[in-house]
C-alpha cells in the first residue's frame, strides 16, 4: 500500500463551482507544500481515470466529501469513491470531512452522517451569505492543513521494520529498524 499524503476531494460534477472555491482557500497550504490536493480535474487526457482515481483514493490521508443531492445520487461516487474512503477511515485513520453544499439527505445517510461535517446540514452553504461561506472555506482548509500534518506525523512514528528478537532463557524483544536504516541490495555493476 503507498503512503497516505493527499487530500481527495469527492464531489459531483453539479457541484464544481464549490470545487473551485475550495481550492482557492487551500492554495496557499498547496504553495507552502503543506498539502496535496487532488481531485479528478487532474486527470490528464489519455490518462486511465478510473485508475487514477483508484490511485488517488489509496493515497488520501484526508477525504473532503462536497455534499449535496448531486453528491448522494451519483452511482459513481457512491459504488466507486465512498466504500474505501470510508474503509480508510476505520482501518487506518483517514479524516472525512463532509461539507454540505445545498440541502439533502446527508443527516439520514448513516454511513455519511457519523463525521462531522464542516458546517451543520442546517446551515448548507447555499443558504449562507457570501462572508459566511468564506469562514467555513477557511475552517476546512485549516483542518485539512493540521488533519495531513498529523496523518504525517503519525506515518513517521510508525517503525517501517520490526524484527523479533529471542533470549535463551525466554525473553523476547523487538527491534525496530526504521526504514533509512535497512540495507538495499546493491544493483549489478
């Protein structure tokens, strides 16, 4: 499994007026190298999308959900991207943040409703002002910016190798050998 160091952004295509506004609210965290963003307009032409989405979601340390009855119809998102987001979620950490974008059944959708969103489904963004749909931009860029900081953190303090070790008399420890520090085969001359 490769390491988790993205954000993945999982939305509609209805929706991608919010896309671009959320990149905009986290592109100095991109600039500052702080975080990596990805969501399917970086595809490429040529590119197999479904395996470069499937890529994607295997590298997300922080899934940004953009929800709205766009989101909760398209097959896609929910056959394709959600089952392992929200296996990464529970196995491995991965923070899901929801972010309601229009009024929708996000509150009845068990497997969705158990993260907290961004925002209350009360106050979808649709129905905010302009200074109010800003503030909440701000607040989950910053949580997407500390969320891969500590997904970061916490890769680095796993030890990549653990070697058991066994004393004559019974004892037994673990020696961990962090990744820098095993040996790599020589290529041949």
């Amino acid at each position: 499994m490769s390491k988790r160091t993205q954000v993945f952004v999982s939305y509609s295509h209805a929706d991608s007026e919010h896309l671009l506004r959320m990149k905009v609210h986290l592109r100095p965290y991109e600039r500052k190298g702080q975080v990596d963003l990805w969501a399917d307009t970086k595809i490429k032409s040529g590119q197999n999308w479904r395996q470069e989405i499937e890529a994607a979601l295997d590298r997300a340390a922080v899934a940004v959900l953009l929800v709205s009855a766009d989101f909760l119809a398209s097959d896609f998102v929910v056959e394709n991207e959600l089952p392992p987001l929200l296996e990464a979620a529970q196995a491995e950490g991965v923070l899901i943040l929801p972010v309601i974008l229009k009024p929708c059944a996000f509150g009845t959708t068990k497997e969705l409703s158990q993260f907290q969103a961004v925002n209350p489904p009360s106050s979808a963004m649709i129905s905010l002002g302009e200074a109010e749909r800003e503030s909440i931009w701000v607040k989950l860029a910053k949580s997407v910016s500390e969320a891969v900081q500590e997904f970061s953190l916490a890769d680095a303090d796993e030890p990549d190798a653990r070697i058991p070790l066994f004393g004559q008399f019974g004892w037994a420890a673990e020696l961990v050998v962090p990744e820098d520090s095993l040996m790599r085969p020589r290529p041949a001359s």
